[in-house]
C-alpha cells in the first residue's frame, strides 16, 4: 500500500516510521510513505505557503495554491484516484471502520494542515473528505497523520507477528477488547481467571467474548447500540452484569 503525505514537515514523518510496527511494514515492503512539502512548490522568493486571514483575526492561515500544486503533483505521480484526507478536528470522527475502507483503497493522500487553517477553497476543490482523530486540536495534522499510517499498517498481512492479532483488536468486531493476561498466574494475589488455564478453547471463547461484550457496555455503551446484539450475545451480557451485581434483571436493551 501507498500513502502520500503533504506536510511542512516531512523529517518529522520519517522519523515516526523508524519505530514500531510501521517501521517494520516499511522495511518489508508491505507500505510505502513518502513526505511532500507544499513549501516546495511556492513561487515567490520566500517560498511563502501562508498569509493573513481575511477578515482579521489571530493566526496565519495556509494559502491554496502551494497545497494544491502539491496534492495535484502527488496524484499524477502515484495514482489520480488516489483519496485526499483532509486531518482536521472539523472532520468526521475517525473509526476503525473507516480505517478498513481506507486499508482497501488503491492509494491515500493524507494532507496536513499547520497553523490557524488552511484555506476553505482548497478543501472545497481538492479535499475528498476531512478525518477528525479526536475532539482536540494539535499543533499540526502530522500526528494524527501518522495514527492513520499506523492504524492502516497493522491491518497487512505480514506486519503483525500473528495473522489473526488484528482481527482481534478492540473495534475490529464493534466492541472493546477483553482482558488479556500472562505470566506469572498470579501477581500480589491477583489470580489469571482460571478459565484461561483450562485448554477448553471454546469455553475461552465465550469468556473472552462475554467480558467484550461487559466491557463495551461499561465504558462504551454507544459502540452496543451502534452495533446491535444476537441472542447469544445478549445473554452473555446479562450474565457477565449478573456476576457483578449490576441489575437483578436483565438489563441489556441493544
């Protein structure tokens, strides 16, 4: 997979992807990152990509020609179909749905913004759509471009050192992960549930989906009704809420 990233800071790309499971992904191939800086295509003498904003105000706000000179630069290069992902905390909320639409796509063009904003015409006439990573503002898109890399990395065959570690991810199937739990068995007196221990892979299996389902209910109720229930599932949650005293009666109502 390919994915281009516009920023005025390409150093600060580079040295994120020498780390981690990205690094890994670039060093067998699997993905391909490359940095544009719009400053480069700037035409006047200072190599100028921002100016004040009309109207007043605090800030500078990126002007459109050098982005779109770079982002049109980039598209003939590598693929003109490639998607343009504005990172703005304007945007729609990041999910890792989104993220397997984009793991599917024949290339991404991450565009990160600096300074006050950018200019509205340039997201009008060459942005695809704006991604939010949170309910936050940063000082550039540059971070919340290189979750995406990341996010989009461990979903490739052959990043992760096994195959199904990012089918079990939080979010993967609508819910939170569960618990996990290593060696020793038993820390401060705090014992590893003992179903774990037992080699029944399917009576983990219920345990492990019944705490996600716990879990999401708790701490992400909205991600349950997002995404709806079986049978099953409804009354695993009713069982792992009873075990904890939450309710006498069945409470879910996803």
């Amino acid at each position: 997979m390919r994915i281009d990233v516009v920023t005025l800071f390409p150093e600060f790309v580079a040295q994120v992807l020498g780390y981690g499971v990205t690094a890994r992904a670039v060093q067998r191939g699997l993905i391909e990152v490359n940095a544009h800086n719009p400053r480069q295509y700037a035409t006047d003498r200072h190599r100028s990509v921002d100016d004040r904003p009309f109207g007043g105000g605090p800030g500078m706000v990126m002007t459109v020609e050098p982005l779109r000179s770079c982002v049109r630069s980039v598209r003939r290069q590598v693929c003109v179909d490639a998607r343009t992902v504005f990172l703005s905390p304007q945007g729609k909320p990041l999910n890792q749905d989104k993220i397997n639409e984009w793991a599917g796509l024949p290339g991404l063009l991450l565009v990160a913004g600096r300074y006050e904003g950018v200019d509205e015409r340039f997201i009008e006439t060459e942005v695809d759509e704006e991604c939010s990573i949170g309910d936050y503002v940063l000082s550039g898109g540059e971070l919340a471009a290189m979750v995406v890399v990341d996010a989009l990395a461990r979903l490739l065959p052959g990043v992760l050192g096994h195959e199904d570690s990012a089918q079990q991810d939080s979010f993967m199937d609508g819910l939170l992960d569960c618990p996990h739990y290593s060696r020793p068995a038993s820390v401060d007196g705090r014992a590893v549930p003992r179903v774990l221990l037992g080699g029944d892979h399917e009576a983990i299996r219920r345990w492990r989906l019944k705490q996600s389902l716990g879990r999401t209910f708790i701490r992400r109720p909205e991600l349950l009704e997002r995404r709806g229930l079986d049978e099953n599932e409804r009354a695993l949650l009713d069982e792992y809420l009873g075990e904890r005293g939450i309710g006498d009666e069945p409470v879910c109502k996803y």
